[in-house]
C-alpha cells in the first residue's frame, strides 16, 4: 500500500494470536474499531483464508491475485489483479 495512496483509508489490526482467519471475530473486532457493520465492510485479500473470514463475517470480498493464490483459487466477489484496479469514489 506504499505505491498507492490508500494509506489514510485503511486500519490495521491485530489480535493476541488467540485466532486467525478464517476465524471471523477478526473481522468483527476490525469492525467495532472502525463502528461499521461487517455488512459495510470489504475484505481484500490475496488467500482463500481471506476469502473465507469474509464470507463468514458477512462482507464483501475481492481477490487480489498474485499473492497466495491465483484468480482460479479464489472464491471473491470480484477480482482484481493489482490494489491499483480498485477506483475508490
């Protein structure tokens, strides 16, 4: 996210290791710190891990391919082959 200029939109979160995706209380505990909905809320990520803790949460997810995984091993919303591809209004 250095290449874009994204930075200011985005919370970075973290747990005590307890859990980790797909678990989805990380996307619950991401959302109560940001007082939105899981609803409300768009994962990206660029693993079927990430896929799946979205899809558990109830938000919407988009597969970013180059990662972990390649667009045939993701099940998203939408995919997107760089962060750049995504047009925030």
């Amino acid at each position: 996210m250095k290449n874009t200029n994204w930075l200011p939109i985005f919370s970075f979160n973290g747990t005590d290791g307890s859990i980790s995706k797909p678990d989805p209380r990380l996307l619950q505990q991401a959302c109560h710190e940001l007082g939105v909905a899981p609803s409300q809320t768009l994962v990206l990520g660029d693993s079927q891990a990430d896929m799946q803790l979205a899809q558990a949460g109830a938000a919407g997810c988009i597969g970013v391919t180059g990662g972990w995984s390649s667009a045939f091993h993701l099940s998203a919303d939408a995919i997107i082959h760089q962060l750049q591809d995504i047009q925030i209004l």
